[in-house]
C-alpha cells in the first residue's frame, strides 16, 4: 500500500473506485452520482483528488537505487546492483461541471552489472468527468504503458482506490518472465442517468489491447455493460447489472453476463462493494468452459486514526496485462500502520491465476512486499522497502526479489500520507 490518505481525505460524500494501468475498476464501480472522485497517481505517491481546484501543476521526481536478484528471469541467474530515475508530470482541472486529470511518468532503470541493459518503461493516463446537468453525467478514462516487463516492478508500484483507501492492484502480481516488451492500452466511457434521487442508470463501453512482443501474442475485448443502482439510503445501493464482451485478435468469441451486487459506505471509514452473477461464453472461447460465476469484490477500513487496510478480489474474463485470458481469478490485500510522526510502514500481498491463455500456458503469480517510507519537508520522502514475486507459467517457475531506496520529491501530485489529528 503506498499511500495513507488519513483523517483529513474528503468524506463529504462516499467515494468511488478509480482503475489504474494495470487493472480496471469496472468491476467495482457504480454507486451514488454526487460522490467524489479519487485518482491513483501514477508516481505511486497516493491518490489524487478530481475535485481539488486549488492544484493544477503536478510533478515529482524520485531517484534511487537498490538490488536485484535474477534481472534476466532465468531459473539460476546472477544478482545485480540497479539505479533508477523517474520524472513525473500531470496536470488537473476542476470546475463546478468538469474535472480532469492527466499524467504521464517514464521510469529509467539501469544495472550496475554489464551484463543488463539500460530499460525505460513509459506510463500515462487520462480521465475527465462532465455533469451535463444535475441528471446527466459521462466519465472519460483511458491509459496506457509500453516498455520492458521486467521494469514494470522496479517502477513505482502502482495503486488503485479502494473506498478512499489506496492499495495495490491485482496487478501487482501479473508479471511473464521473459515477455520482452509489452503494450497495454485500456479506455472506457460510462454515461450516467440520474432518473430520480434513488435510481441511477448507467451504460459503459471500454476497450483494452495487449501485446507481448516476446510471445508474439496479442489480443482485445470491447466490452459494454448496463448497470442500475438504487440507494436505499446514503450508505447503502444496490445494484444490478447486464454485460457483452467481444475477444478479438489471437482469441476470437464473446461472453455475456448478468448480476446483481451492494455498495455499504458505513460510518465513512469502511468501504464495501460487491458483485456475482452467471457468465456465458460461446464455443469458440474454449472448449471445456462455457458457463462460470464471475465475481468481484472490495473491502477497505481505517482501523485507528494511524491504520488502515483492504481487500480486494476477483473472478473474471478479460484482456489484461497478461494477455487474451478467458478467466482471470486475484486476489491482494495490504495494510498500513502510521509508527511515527512522519513514518508509515506498510504490508501488501498479491495473487493472480489465469486459466487459458491463447499462446502461454496456464498462469500463476504471487507478490509480497514490505515499505517504509517517512516524509520530510518541501515535499521530501524517503522510503525503504523489499519485494518478492514468484511466477509460474507451465511447469517453469521464475523467483525474483527486490531491494529498493528512494528519494522523492514531490509537488501536488498525491502523497505519500496526511497526518490526522493526533
């Protein structure tokens, strides 16, 4: 978890789940049209605000350096020493009707060894929200990443928003040992009714593209989906939903689904979403599964004024950051706890499964990290943390193991955590 967003967040209103890169938040979105949004900052510092209008200019620069133990992915390879440097850029815009927010962060890694080559792995993202009037409203979000996978995890660690929490994605443990470089694109539209103070209908459509230049694989799915959500009172909706995926590119056949779910917000320090329903797939997307229960679900909690923690799971069909995968199941979860002052230390977990992918065999990945990080003035931060992954692709499995220091200095854009009131 990379961000302590503490007593002093924006709790106005219940928040919402906003994605990252790696990982989509449709699964977890839905819910009252009047609350605020939050954004993860793609320098991994926190989340950003769309409703703040006093901080337009974002930027950041961290630079560290660290140890890694296997940088080639191989089942006996050397250790090396590594440095990185990673400028970060975005800008914000709010107003009574509109927010937006876009950012883009590239991350230059190099190795102390001869052996490595010098990566850069680029990162951006875009999103923009418009109320057309007090009924009406549409929401923008796309983004994207192209570089080396293996520099994908010494970058910052990426985090979604869950509740007003953030945490670290089912993402975080989506990583091909050896896959060269990867592409991965994903956006989406949602346009909001609000058909009375209780009912809101909202339709969706989103595309995402994949390639793994080393696995000559690549794939799409464009998909729509129709949601209805009633609030049974301010902390309380529940919801209903119908949605059509079409897979296009190494895996060609489509899916369709239905469910229902609740989002609880009690007491504006627990966060509650869930979703299930049956899911559908035509023959041509494999021959031993045509029907599953998909699901997905979110759970966060400030404990104390000092701690907080999350949950996340899921059981999908989808194109991500491993590829053209039928069915996707993950599930992370972290916690934080403030020690001092300025320092926060802080745990996060992660495991992703893919049944079938169109070119790779079966996948399976696990992700542990450890952080401690403190701030100092002028937007100064120091942080310290230790990262493990393990990967399984087949019968071959790839351990790899992270050391890292950082410095970083940051202005507007997220935050490392906010100190409540002691």
């Amino acid at each position: 978890m990379t961000g302590y967003q503490g007593d002093s967040a924006n709790r106005d209103t219940p928040s919402t789940v906003a994605s990252n890169i790696d990982d989509g938040g449709d699964a977890l979105r839905g819910g009252n049209s009047q609350e605020s949004r939050y954004a993860a900052a793609l320098n991994g510092t926190g989340l950003i605000s769309m409703d703040d209008v006093d901080k337009h200019l974002l930027l950041s620069t961290a630079v560290g350096g660290g140890w890694d133990s296997n940088p080639s992915n191989a089942t006996g390879g050397g250790s090396s020493g590594l440095y990185s440097a990673s400028p970060y850029v975005g800008f914000r815009g709010a107003s009574l009707k509109t927010q937006y927010l876009v950012q883009y962060q590239p991350t230059i890694l190099g190795y102390m060894s001869d052996s490595y080559a010098r990566q850069t792995l680029h990162r951006m993202s875009g999103s923009f929200i418009g109320s057309l009037n007090e009924r009406w409203k549409a929401e923008v979000n796309a983004s994207g990443s192209y570089g080396p996978n293996g520099t994908r995890f010494l970058a910052a660690q990426q985090t979604v928003a869950v509740g007003e929490i953030p945490g670290s994605g089912p993402g975080s443990a989506s990583y091909l040992s050896n896959a060269g470089d990867i592409t991965y694109i994903v956006g989406g539209v949602d346009f909001s009714y609000r058909k009375s103070q209780k009912e809101t209908l909202v339709m969706s459509g989103s595309n995402s593209f994949s390639r793994i230049s080393s696995y000559n694989q690549q794939g799409s799915v464009a998909s729509t989906k129709f949601t209805y959500v009633r609030d049974l009172s301010p902390e309380l909706s529940v919801i209903g939903y119908g949605q059509t995926s079409h897979f296009y590119g190494d895996l060609n056949c489509d899916s369709f689904g239905v469910g229902a779910g609740i989002r609880w917000q009690p007491k504006e320090k627990t966060f509650l979403s869930i979703n299930a329903g049956p899911q559908m797939s035509t023959h041509a997307c494999t021959n031993q599964k045509q029907l599953g229960f998909t699901y997905s679900a979110a759970f966060s909690s400030r404990i104390s004024r000092k701690s907080q923690m999350y949950l996340l799971s899921d059981y999908l069909p989808t194109v991500s950051y491993l590829g053209p995968g039928l069915w996707q199941r993950s599930i992370s979860g972290g916690y934080q706890y403030q020690v001092t002052r300025i320092g926060v230390v802080g745990v996060d977990v992660g495991y992703v499964n893919s049944d079938s992918l169109t070119v790779v065999s079966s996948y399976r990945g696990k992700f542990w990290g450890v952080n401690y990080g403190f701030r100092l003035q002028h937007g100064i931060a120091v942080s310290y943390s230790y990262r493990g992954y393990v990967t399984e692709s087949g019968t071959t499995a790839y351990n790899r193991n992270i050391a890292q220091f950082s410095i970083t200095w940051t202005h507007n854009a997220g935050q490392i955590f906010q100190q409540g009131n002691y």
